[in-house]
C-alpha cells in the first residue's frame, strides 16, 4: 500500500517503534503504541493493523537475543511450545483476512484484562487450581498447550498485549522465575511475528514504507527493553506488566464501544 510520509511522520513513527520494541520486551501490549502511530500518519485500520504486525516482529527477535541468558535450559520447553504458536498465529491471521474486524475487536479487550487479571491474582489462583510443582504433569501440559495455542491465535489477528496474554498463562502453570517466563514469552511472540510476516506479506495490505520506517527503531527498543527487563524484580516486573495489561484492556475496551 503506498504511502507518503513527512518528517514529522518518519519521526514519529520512530519513536513509536523505539517505545514498542520495549514495552514489548518487559510486558506486552507494544502494539498499542505503533498502532495508533501508523494510523496517525494516514493508513486505514486494517493496513496498519497488517503494517504494524511485520514491524514490531524484528524487535521481538531482538528481545530474544536480549533476553537469552534466562532461556538458558527452557531449548526444549521452547521448541515443544513454538509449533503450537506457529499453528496458532496462522489461525489468527487467517480470521483477520477472512472475518469482520468489528466482531473480533469487541473480543479482544476483555481478553486482555482477563490475562492480565489472571497475572495479577496469580498466587490466589495457585491456590485454587494448585501450583505448578503440585499440578499433574498431564494436566499442566495439556493447560499450556491449550492457552498457548489461544493466545497465539490472538496474537495472529491483533498482536497488541500478545506478551500479556503468554505471560498470564505460561505464569500460571510454570514454576520459573517471572523474568524466565518472560523470556519464554519472548520466543513465543517472535514465532507468532514470523508467522504474521510471511502470510500478511502475501497476502494483507503492507506498507512497506512503513515497514522500513517503524521496524528498525523497534529492533532497537525490543533489545534495550529486553534487558532491562533481566534488572527488574519479579514484583516490579509483574506489575509493571498488570498496569500496562489493564491499560491496554481499558483503551481498547473504549474504541470497541465508541466505534460502535
């Protein structure tokens, strides 16, 4: 999709994917800053949706290899878990192209304040369903592919609070640190990106100008956001996700409503 842009525009959109790459790397919810950012600038909804779904995947490549100290002995969990995202974010794209945005869209906000609900009273939920030391190895297993494969899908059709959603469920049934879950997070949400590259480059209405513009400056936020995400404390951490998570939910759950 063609477009033009100012250098009012171009720097805009820099900083949006400076700040996206980072938020994305310590919480989740990046989207909602590149987003809005793209649409600023003159795309419709549905190309920035597309545009913003190939620019923010190379910083979540970066918040990978930013986070890769606390991936250290998760190679195999990680592999067993990433086909289950990749199925899920073809799954999602595939209900972007072919559905009504509108439908989808109302969903999503109280998915996201569900996730980030189920973050926030993670030790009273552990108490209910059990924690994860406790939980059996089968039902654990079949709870993570479940909610991993979900929330892949949501990642594929509107990537914004993607990491709040995996954070919330890998957080539940895993018995690691918050910044290892994260980093975990951080895999998964990059094979959801490379899923959402490869089909809505084929096949969604790209700006590649965008593209160009936003994706560099979120290469870079996605790996300073990454590591500084290794220095938080697991509390700060997790609240820091919450208080975005609920921010998120908030935003969306308002232009759900007022677009109706």
């Amino acid at each position: 999709m063609p477009m033009h842009l100012s250098l009012t525009d171009i720097t805009l959109l820099v900083l949006a994917g400076l700040a996206a790459g980072a938020v994305n790397a310590i919480a989740g919810g990046g989207s909602l800053l590149s987003f809005p950012a793209l649409i600023a600038v003159g795309l419709p909804p549905v190309a920035a949706n597309v545009t913003n779904a190939l620019s923010v995947t190379p910083g979540y490549l970066s918040s990978v290899y930013g986070s890769r100290r606390d991936l250290a002995g998760q190679r195999r969990r990680a592999l067993g878990l990433a086909p289950l995202a990749l199925v899920g974010g073809v799954a999602g794209c595939a209900l972007l192209l072919v559905t009504p945005a509108g439908v989808f869209e109302y969903v999503v906000p109280f998915l996201v304040l569900s996730a980030t609900a189920v973050l926030g009273f993670q030790t009273k939920l552990r108490g209910l369903v059990g924690h994860p030391a406790q939980l059996g190895k089968v039902r654990r297993r079949t709870t993570m592919v479940l909610l991993t494969f979900l929330g892949a899908a949501y990642g594929g059709y509107f990537g914004a609070a993607l990491g709040v959603v995996l954070v919330a469920v890998l957080a539940l049934v895993l018995d690691e640190t918050l910044q290892r879950v994260n980093a975990l997070k951080n895999v998964l949400s990059a094979t959801v990106g490379v899923v959402t590259v490869v089909v809505y480059a084929l096949f969604g209405p790209v700006s590649w100008l965008g593209v160009a513009v936003t994706a560099p400056a979120t290469v870079a936020g996605g790996y300073l956001g990454a590591r500084l995400a290794r220095r938080l404390s697991a509390r700060t951490l997790r609240w820091t996700i919450v208080i975005f998570g609920t921010a998120i939910g908030l935003v969306l759950l308002y232009q759900a409503i007022w677009r109706r």
